[in-house]
C-alpha cells in the first residue's frame, strides 16, 4: 500500500499538476471567453482530483495504523466527525482491548468510516454510539445510530454495506446487520481476540 501510495504521489499526481499548469498556460494565451471558460472548468476538475489523489497517498503511506492502538484509532475518527457537529459520536471502549495486526485494525477503522458516512449521509441521525468491547473469547465492534432507519428486505444492498460486510469476512468475523425504519441502524462486528 505504501508502494501504491508512493506511486500515486510521485507520478500520477506530478503528471496531473503538468496538466494543470497547461491549463492554466491556455487560458492565459486564449482571449475567447468561451474557451477561457472550458478551460477553466477543466483546471478545476484536475486540481480537484489531484488533491483527492494527495489524501489517497497520505492514507496509502500514513503509518499511524500500525504505531496506534485500535482504541486511540477510533477515537481520532470519533473526534474528527464531532469537530465537524454534523451528529454527535461517543465512544465506549475497554483498554486493555489489543490488536497488533494491521490488517484487522484496518478493517475495524474503515468498517466505522463507512458506517459513520453512511449514518451522516443517509440517516439523518443526531447520535451514533460506537463501542469495542470483549465479549468472551471475541473482540465485539458495535456501531449504533438513531437515525431514520430503513427496511433491509426491502432496499437492496448498497455498495457500502457489501464492502463492510466483505472487510469482516476477511479478518474471519461475524457481521450482524439490523436496522428498522424510524428507530436507527446497527452493526455489530465480531473478531476472535
């Protein structure tokens, strides 16, 4: 990923910065507005996706998965959606919770990302309560909004909800899904510990 992410930086996002400043050239040498104006819109389009692209290599090459502790790292994200006041977050966790592989601390990370985006985007939600937690001889991920909810036999399964549901299969843990229409949405994750 790392390799990825280098890659992205240093030759995707020097050709498109290229293009950019070419862009850029053409407007400056073209008088008619209506060129000047495509012109522009194209700039705008490339220099919005290379700062997409400079997030997507800074998340490729970001090491703070592997140095942090799988509670600190849920915390950070809780933070960064509260400073937002787009919903309010708690989270709830066990310390003495720990997980050394990168990969499953991964996993674990994008899984809330994304439930936490699709809660904002979709739910309507005031409050998503998130807690890590052992249960026995597992490691129990819960995600909970109280947003509007949806029937889940009636609304096919969007790309986000099948990507969380394969990420936990890959780190061998059991996914638990329910949501009902006006009383929220939960997801439970269970790893083995």
């Amino acid at each position: 990923m790392q390799y990825i992410g280098r890659e992205i930086h240093d030759n995707i996002g020097q050709k498109l910065t290229l293009a950019s400043l070419y862009t850029q050239q053409l407007a400056y040498e073209n008088k008619a507005p209506h060129i000047i104006e495509n012109i522009e819109n194209i700039s705008t389009i490339i220099n919005d996706s290379l700062s997409e692209l400079r997030q997507l290599s800074k998340s490729l090459t970001d090491d703070s998965i592997e140095q942090n502790p799988i509670a600190e790292l849920l915390e950070q994200e809780c933070k960064k959606i509260n400073d937002l006041k787009k919903c309010n977050v708690q989270f709830v966790y066990e310390p003495i919770i720990e997980i050394q592989a990168y990969q499953t601390k991964s996993i674990l990370l994008r899984i809330t990302q994304e439930f936490i985006q699709n809660s904002i985007k979709h739910s309507k939600c005031k409050n998503i309560v998130i807690s890590l937690e052992k249960e026995n001889a597992m490691i129990k991920l819960s995600l909970i909004d109280d947003g509007v909810g949806f029937d889940p036999t009636k609304q096919s399964n969007g790309i986000g909800l099948l990507n969380m549901k394969k990420r936990a299969q890959m780190i061998g843990g059991e996914y638990i899904f329910e949501s009902t229409e006006s009383k929220g949405t939960r997801l439970i994750i269970k790893i083995p510990s």
